[in-house]
C-alpha cells in the first residue's frame, strides 16, 4: 500500500448546454420589436408638425358665394375653387369640402364651394290657386 493520498480532481465548470430552439426564436423576436421601437420613437422625433395649426372652420353652407368667400379667407383659406352645379339657389354655397381632417382650415387648405345654379321662385311669383 502506497501511503500517498488521494489527489483531489479539479472542481467541474460550469455546465454549458445549448439552448433549445424555441429561446433562440423568442429572443430574436424581443430584438426585433425593441428596435423596431426605438427605430418609431427616433423616426416620431423626427418628424415634423405637418400643416400649420388653424382656426375652427366656419360654416358657410347658404351663405352667398361672396360671403363665403370673404369668411373663408378671413379664416385663413387661401385657396377657394367655386365649382358650379345643377342644383341648388342661384349663387348659393350648396357644400363646402376641403377643410383638414380635423375641421380647420388654414393657409394649406385647397376649398371647394358647391354653388347652386338654379333660379328659384321667389314666394311673390308663386301663384296661389
């Protein structure tokens, strides 16, 4: 018998396994939304105001097509197409389109006023049987 002692093995590292397939995929899809995030928040700061903010559209709708024309601009349109139709009062604004999508209008709104063409009876012409 030998009177040496036992030596000592060297302490284990620490066991690696690989990780299985469905981790890698759930990481992968993190990285991704996390920059897609960062990329729209880098993006959103970057972007501007779009159109200037402007004033409550006024309602024109059976106003003379002067009148409405003046209020328009006094609003802040600077463009104003009159289109004329088949229906309507002579000279009457029958629809005004055009306005932004939040209902203002302002120097970059492109207006269109719907004026009638129609020449109405007046109620003194009308004959009463």
């Amino acid at each position: 018998m030998s009177s040496e002692a036992p030596q000592p093995t060297a302490p284990a590292g620490p066991r690696l396994h690989k990780p299985s397939a469905a981790v890698v995929a759930l990481l992968a899809v993190a990285a991704v939304g996390i920059a897609l995030v960062l990329g729209l928040l880098v993006a959103g700061a970057r972007a501007g105001d779009g159109h200037a903010s402007g004033g409550a559209a006024p309602n024109v709708i059976g106003m003379p097509v002067a009148r409405a024309k003046a209020v328009l601009r006094k609003a802040g349109a600077r463009r104003i197409a009159v289109v004329h139709v088949p229906y309507g009062e002579f000279g009457v604004v029958q629809r005004a389109t055009g306005f932004e999508f939040d209902g203002t209008v302002n120097q970059d709104s492109s207006l269109r006023l719907l004026v009638g063409t129609k020449h109405l009876k007046s109620w003194s012409q009308t004959e009463i049987p």
